[in-house]
C-alpha cells in the first residue's frame, strides 16, 4: 500500500532568513550565511566561521515561558513549522 504525503505549508529558520521572504531574498542575490563564530569565543579553535541562525527571536513564535524550556534547536523547529 503507498501512502500519500500533503506539503500544507513551507516554513523555515536558517542563516539566510528566518522566514521563506529572506531565505528567497538571501539565495536570489547570493548570499552566504557563512560568518564569524558569535555565539561562544572560538579564538581557542582553527575554525572561527559558521554557518548561525541571525536575528531569531523565539516570543515572534513561542510564549517566552514555554521557550525557556526549549533547546534553541527545538526553538527553531517550532518557529519553522508555525503558522504565518
């Protein structure tokens, strides 16, 4: 028996935009989200760039007591699969 799958929606959180608007934006003029290491002090490793999350903030999408308790990764599967 095959099973159908039904794309509803199309969400996203990523270094590019944190919505579909700037992730289009990002990719049609090129742009990386490759940047300096923010979030710890990377001077200790070889490696200082990464590809980070820029500008998420979890209340646009999370009440602010629920998202304490989330890890940022958990974060940002929610904020990718709300309604818009």
């Amino acid at each position: 028996m095959k099973r159908s799958v039904v794309i509803t929606g199309l969400g996203t959180v990523n270094p590019l935009g944190n919505d579909i608007a700037a992730f289009w934006e990002g990719i049609h003029q090129g742009r990386s989200g490759v940047g300096p290491i923010t979030r710890f002090d990377a001077s200790a490793f070889d490696v200082r760039v990464a590809a980070e999350v820029k500008g998420f903030q979890p209340e646009k999408w999370i009440d602010p007591k629920a998202a304490r308790k989330m890890a940022l990764f958990t974060q940002y599967a929610v904020a990718a699969t709300a309604p818009r």
